[in-house]
C-alpha cells in the first residue's frame, strides 16, 4: 500500500530505486511496427503512377529487433537500386526513432514495374 508519511509529504511502502530489469517493459505489436515500416517506405518512394498500389510491409520484431520485408511497386524507367536504397534507410530511420528497434534486415520486393507515360505514348508504349 502507497501513502503519504507524516508531515514529510513522502510516498511510503514505494521502492525508491527500482533497478531496470524490474520496471516491466513496453511491447510493440509487429503489425504496429509493420504500418511504421509502411508509412516509411511511401514517404520515401514518393509519387507513384496512378495505378500502383501503395507499399506494405511484413515484420518479424524479437529481443528488440525487427526484421521487415516490404512490397513497392515502381515507375520504370528510374534508379530502382537508389530507391530501394532510399526505402531501406527511411523504414531503418524510422523503425528506430518511433519504436526504439534495431532493424538489422529490410528487404525490399519489387512486385510491379510501371513504364511512366511519355508524351506521344499510350501507357507508355509507343503506339
């Protein structure tokens, strides 16, 4: 039982120096960590053609650590090397300072290329 002692306005019964290991833990659900790891992967693949679906992500989060597997789809022609690059330092970033995880593993699964319209194109193709 907590009270106040007499005259010193003091919590009794309260351990005043509770070492680390014995003050509980937060747990972070995967799929919290996994719409974190989403949201990052959009902000960093940017605009994206009008019929791409937008990133996702899959997370395996233990001892503190989460490993994620994320879907993107693409423009094409572009830099995928240096947006899947991007993705990966965004989610790592991201991971780290919203829920205090390492993230030792992102893979980045490109599910679709878009070929971006040109003008004097139809879907991009040359008609």
């Amino acid at each position: 039982m907590t009270g106040v002692g007499a005259g010193t306005g003091e919590l009794t019964g309260h351990p005043r120096n509770v070492p680390p290991a014995e003050r509980g833990e937060t747990t972070i659900a995967d799929r919290v960590v996994a719409k974190i790891a989403s949201q990052a992967a959009r902000e960093a693949v940017g605009v994206l053609p009008p019929d791409a679906e937008p990133p996702h992500a899959s997370v395996v989060v233990r001892h503190g650590s989460a490993r994620v597997r994320v879907h993107v789809e693409l423009d094409y022609p572009g830099d995928i090397g240096g947006r899947c690059a991007r993705v990966r330092r965004r989610i790592v970033d991201q991971v780290r300072d919203l829920a205090g995880m390492a993230v030792p593993e992102v893979v980045v699964q490109v599910e679709r290329l878009h070929l971006a319209a040109r003008p004097g194109t139809v879907g991009g193709r040359t008609p």
